[in-house]
C-alpha cells in the first residue's frame, strides 16, 4: 500500500562500458509494474562502449529514458551526484547499470522509505549485497533453485516488510534515497571517494549523525552481478575506501561487525527460502545422520548431485545449538532451522509434512535423539538404511579397541570394543542389538557399500537382507584407467604415499612405525597427502589438508609410485581407494574390508594382511619395489568396472516410482519459525574453532610437532573434542 505523501522518484543508472548487462538493468526497470511517479535516467559516463552509447541515444529518442551524457569521464561519484541535483524537489534511487528488478520492486521500496519520517534510505535483499545478501550473509551468491529474479522477487513480495530493522549502512547496488536525507547530509563525498566506493557508507554515516536510519525492504529482491560497475579497479577502491572510514568514523567497522553477528533479518532469509521450498515441485527425500561430516556427508552430497534433475535432499542432523537442524545446501540455498524437541517437536512435524517428503533415508544414528529414530513410521514413509560403518552392532563405528586397532577375534570383541566406545550407561549388549534389530528390520531397504560390511554385518543380524551397493562415485567413474608403473631405476627411491585424513584406525602409527624402521639401502621414501590425528615423525614428509577436487592434481605434483592403504579396520568403501584407482597408480592394502574387494583383479594391486607390523610392510614394499624396477614405465590394461561384482545401481535402482511434490507455498508463517534460525556462526569457523585450526596448522611445524609428542593422545582428543566436534578436515578447510 503506497503511503498518502507522495513523492517522484529519478531512478538514476550510472553508465560506463558492459553493454548486455545495462540493457538487461534498464529494460528490467521499464518493465516494471510500479504505481509510484518515476524518472529513468541514465547517465552516460565517458563510455567507451559505440555500441553501448548509441543504445542509449535510441532509447532516449523514443521517449523510455532520461539521458544525460559527461563530456569526459567524471567517475562513478561525480555521476552520481550530477544525477542526484538534476530535480532537488524528487527521491533518488541509484541502481547499478548490472542489476535487475522486477515487478513493483520500487513501490516496495518507496512505501518502505516513508513509514518512518527519520528513514533516510532504503536497501533491498540482493544475491550479492554484503550484509544484505540473500542467501548466504556477506557472500556472492548465484540465484536459488530453479527461480529466476521476477519469481524470486514474487517470493519476497509476500513477506511483511519490517523496517524496524535497522541497519548501519545502506549498500549502493539498489540505494533509495530520500530527499529529506540528502537536504541534511549533503551529497556523495567526491574528494575523498574518488571514482566510487566506500561513498553510500560515508553518506550513511552522516545521515545517522543527523538522526536518520537506514533500514531495508524484506520484501523486495533485487540481482547484482557485481563486477561490472568497477572492473577490475575493485580491490584498490576498496582498500581506499577502508582507510578513509577507519580515518573517519573509528567505530565503524566495530558497529558492521556486530550487525552481522546479531543477524536480525536471519530468520526473514530462512522463511524465504523455506517458502522457496514449499514451493516447488520437485521430490523432496529426508536424510538423517550425524553431524560429524566425513564420507556419510560426502556421500549424502554425492547423491543430491547425482539426482539432482529428480529431487531434493534435506537433512535432519544433530545441531550443536539444539537438538537437532534441517537443512537444504544444494542449489545455492543455504537453509537451516534449529529445534529444540521438547519445545520444538509439533513444530518440527508441521514443518516435515509441509515438505511433503517422498522417503526417509537414515545413514546414522549417532548422536541422533532417539525420538527422531521412528520419524518414518510417524510420517506414514518408506525408509532406507545406509550401513556406512558398525555403529548398529556395538556403538564402536569402526569394531577397534582402545588403541584403534581392529579386534578381529569374535570372542574379545565386545569387550574391547566397549572399551573404546562404551554403550549407554546401563544398557547390556543384549539390549543394544535387540534395539538395533527392531530399527534396521523396520527399514525397507538397507544398503552397505560392500560385501565385506554385509558378512559383517550379518554375522550379529542374520535375518537382515542387505543390499550391496557401490557408492555413487561408481557412477561418474564408470571405469578406472589402466594401470601404469612408474619410471623407476634401481638407483631410486620408491616414493609411498599415504592419503588421506589418517586417523589410527586408517593406519597413522602404522605409517609412522614404517616409515621410522630401518632400510640399509635407504630404498623407501614416505608420503602423506594430507594429516594424521597427531604429527608424525620427521621420517614421513607430511603435506597438509587438501580439498577433494585438488586430489588428482597433488599426486601428479608429489608423484608417487604406489599408493599405500595401511587400514586397521575394516572400511566399508573409501572414497580415497577411489581417488587412488583413478591416478592409475600401483596400491598396496591391508586385507579388510573393501579394499580386497574393490582391487579384485587389478594389476599392480597387492592385498598384504593388516597386522603385519612395520618389518612386514616395510619388507612387502621393498618387494614390490623390485618388482616395479623390472616393469618400470609398463602399462597393464584393466577391462573393468567401477561397481565390481555388484548389479545394485543408484541411478536405476534408488527411490522408483517417487511422485511430485504438489505443497503449497506458506503454510509456516515467520513467527512460528523466528526462534529456530541460527546466526552467523554456522557460516563460519567459531571462536573455539578458529583457535583449534591455528592449533592443527601449528603443529605441521617441527618444533611444536616434537613438544605435541609429549602431550598423551587422551588428552589431545579432549581439547580437541573441547574446542569442537566437528572432524579435522572440516575444519582445516573451514573459513
């Protein structure tokens, strides 16, 4: 509803060079649906676009836009101002030449600008807007899901615009001003902001110090490319603009800091983007887990991927701020709700039915409240069940004692098992796989990513019919290449590389122990791409965390001539063996889990029994060293395939038959859902986090690896498990 005053508005569009994207922006504006009294102008500065300038001048002729031109280029500032006195008696709203509006975006601003008579401007949610940002906070975003703007922006327009958010400056891609406000404040500070940035904040600043606010539209989305308005000027206008507000006004980047750690309009990002949610039609799935990311979470992304043309997968995990959070991170939504499940639960029901889910698929109960476990049953839904280690038979993920090695006698397993991770207080085993029973026999299919894991697992629960079936890696390999020995004399070293986050139980002290045992020749040099749970000796050259898509690049770097697996327990599938079959490199591994079975066949591909202790690997790899000298540079050829011996697949076999999503879009209104969005802090590293990352990356360094050695394993795992819960790698890679 447009306010009774009424007030005319330039919107004013400074133009220098980007010929598509200033069509794109002016003919969004014309085409918009507003009510209010406006003027487009653009203003054509120095542009050294001919094809850009002519544009304007035909659009000018036939009467769709005000058109000024400089002479010689002023500057985005200068143009600014020049536009904002060419009629002192209207509004302004500045719009970047790389934007794009749609609907009555402007009457939503204007009636936003005038509930308050000290709002001195306006700003509307952008993909790319700093604190504004939609909708990831402080980031670059790309559109959500399948919307474009004009949907995306019919979104926004049914939320209540609340403007008793205040915000500490406005940002100048999309920028209602009032007239009022420049009246008190004066215009944009050319001096000292030169050729652009850094000036809509000085001007707020000044604004607030005449008691005016700056609040934004939460009803309005407006895009931002971004990039095209500075080019490539960017960084130093930035850097420029920092000084001079430092200079000016010392508590502004404090008060920035603490709008963005409030995060008031959090919860209005989250309601969007459940709306977003209802919306559409597509399939949605429930995945439960734990939160301690690793392969279930790589394989959970690896599905979304994988499906992503069919459906959508959400996840309900256990929260570190509340029982437990839903959320979506799949087609740039960035969607998160925390629940408290005594207060929470009906809630989280009407939320969960809203959705309109298809299926339930359970990769893991660790840490997962119980009441969660027959959200299937409660939900009216199929379920499936991944068995992504051995939680289900005795609470110990990985059937290690104490010490990370695997209790492979039948007899001593429960007891050492529990030594590592003890039942519940005063639950008997008895009772743990009678529980375990009754959750697995009530699931529709159960999957294990191996047939190893399926013996496993069938020797504690005999009527469970298990699926094999390959993680969907398999499905983007298809085939792994041939197999190539490197070049190698019998002059040379044999460079072993380990890869991986290597806990014990993936084989650290096995590597260490390796590595540090004595070869008279010297004929072995050790490698590990990645870390280990603590820092190895110097003995093992250590190259830090990596990301998943630098993998193949490391090893060509580091150049290895076998891949080395020295597993203490048995894997279910590996994603790492995946990488290393990819390099068609040589590989060497212990005799567990997949790894038999997934190198069945493969030449230059050697399974070696997992307790053979330091002399025996150190002895099989000087064998296989000989070898590798009388075959250096040969190629063996690999007719094989990616799933093995197993006929289950994903893409053909996965959820069949799923109907639409046919919800509808609103049903959660934002004040049942203010209280369960998060802040900034799972956007980022926390406090504890920040100081545990600088801990890992000091202890790379040889002095505080040799002090670390001294510190028990326990106690490293307490502060660790003190400063966060999240794995290393998370955090290595966290920002």
């Amino acid at each position: 509803m447009l306010n009774s005053q009424i007030r005319e508005i330039d919107v004013i569009v400074p133009v220098y060079d980007g010929f598509e994207e200033t069509r794109a922006c002016i003919e969004s504006v014309l085409a918009s649906t507003n009510r209010c009294t406006h003027h487009v102008i653009a203003i054509n500065d120095g542009s050294p676009n001919a094809k850009l300038s002519a544009w304007l001048e035909e659009m000018a002729k036939a009467g769709k836009l005000e058109l000024s031109v400089n002479e010689k280029n002023l500057g985005f500032v200068a143009t600014v101002n020049k536009g904002m006195k060419l009629n002192t008696d209207r509004d302004v709203v500045l719009v970047n030449s790389d934007t794009l509006v749609a609907n009555d975006w402007l009457d939503r601003l204007y009636s936003c600008a005038y509930e308050r008579a000290n709002i001195a401007t306006v700003t509307p949610f952008s993909n790319n807007a700093e604190i504004f940002s939609f909708p990831t906070l402080c980031k670059s975003n790309e559109l959500v899901g399948d919307y474009d703007v004009e949907s995306l922006d019919k979104v926004f327009s049914e939320q209540v615009s609340n403007t008793s958010i205040t915000f500490p400056t406005a940002v100048g891609f999309c920028m209602y001003i009032k007239r009022e406000a420049l009246d008190k404040a004066g215009y944009f500070d050319e001096e000292a902001f030169g050729r652009g940035y850094g000036e809509e904040n000085d001007f707020c600043l000044r604004c607030t110090a005449q008691g005016m606010e700056h609040v934004m539209a939460t009803n309005t989305f407006v895009f931002h490319e971004g990039g095209v308005s500075f080019s490539d000027e960017k960084i130093e206008r930035v850097e420029n603009a920092m000084r001079i507000l430092d200079e000016k006004y010392p508590h502004y980047h404090r008060v920035v800091h603490e709008h963005i750690q409030q995060n008031p309009v959090e919860a209005i990002r989250q309601k969007v983007q459940l709306d977003l949610l209802l919306g559409n039609a597509r399939t949605k799935l429930l995945h439960i887990t734990h939160h301690m990311g690793g392969g279930v979470q790589f394989h959970i992304e690896e599905l979304q991927r994988c499906f992503a043309d069919r459906f959508d997968i959400l996840l309900l995990r256990p929260s570190e701020e509340k029982d437990v959070e839903l959320s979506y991170h799949f087609a740039n939504y960035d969607f998160r709700l925390h629940f408290d499940l005594e207060d929470d639960w009906e809630l989280l029901l009407e939320i969960l039915r809203a959705l309109n889910f298809k299926g339930v698929h359970f990769h893991h109960l660790m840490r997962v409240p119980e009441k969660i476990w027959p959200i299937a049953q409660i939900l009216n839904l199929e379920c499936d069940v991944t068995l992504h280690d051995y939680y289900f038979i005795n609470g110990n993920p990985t059937l290690t004692d104490k010490n990370g090695v695997y209790v492979e006698n039948l007899d001593e397993r429960e007891e050492k098992c529990a030594e590592h991770y003890p039942l519940p207080e005063g639950m008997t085993l008895q009772q743990w796989h009678q529980k375990m029973k009754n959750f697995l026999m009530g699931a529709k299919r159960v999957y294990a990513p191996c047939q190893a894991t399926a013996d496993i697992y069938n020797l504690y629960f005999r009527e469970l019919e298990i699926i094999v079936a390959y993680h969907t890696d398999a499905h983007d390999i298809e085939v792994y290449p041939d197999v190539h020995v490197p070049e190698i004399t019998e002059k040379d070293k044999i460079r072993v590389a380990v890869i991986g986050a290597i806990s014990r139980e993936k084989g650290a002290d096995v590597l260490e122990h390796t590595a540090c045992h004595k070869d008279p020749l010297n004929r072995l040099e050790f490698h590990l791409i990645g870390y280990a749970y603590k820092p190895l000796r110097e003995t093992v050259e250590q190259h830090g965390a990596y990301r998943n898509e630098e993998l193949q690049d490391l090893i060509k770097k580091i150049n290895p001539h076998i891949i080395w697996f020295p597993a203490q327990w048995p894997e279910t599938y590996c994603y790492v063996l995946s990488s290393a079959m990819q390099s068609g490199l040589p590989i060497i591994a212990s005799n567990l889990g997949s790894f038999p079975e997934r190198l069945h066949g493969r030449p230059a591909s050697y399974i070696k029994p997992w307790n053979i202790g330091p002399e025996g690997w150190k002895n099989a790899l000087i064998e296989i060293r000989e070898w590798m000298v009388a075959h250096s540079g040969q190629v063996f050829a690999w007719p094989n395939s990616a799933f093995g011996q197993t006929r289950w697949r994903y893409t053909e076999q996965y959820l069949p038959g799923v109907g639409s999503d046919t919800s509808a879009r609103n049903l959660i209104t934002l004040d049942k859902i203010e209280h369960l969005a998060s802040g900034p802090a799972n956007q980022a590293l926390s406090r504890k986090e920040a100081l545990l990352k600088l801990l890992l990356k000091l202890r790379e360094l040889p002095p505080f690896r040799r002090l670390l050695r001294l510190v028990p394993f326990e106690t490293q795992r307490k502060i660790k498990r003190l400063l966060s819960q999240k794995p290393i790698h998370d955090i290595l890679n966290g920002d």
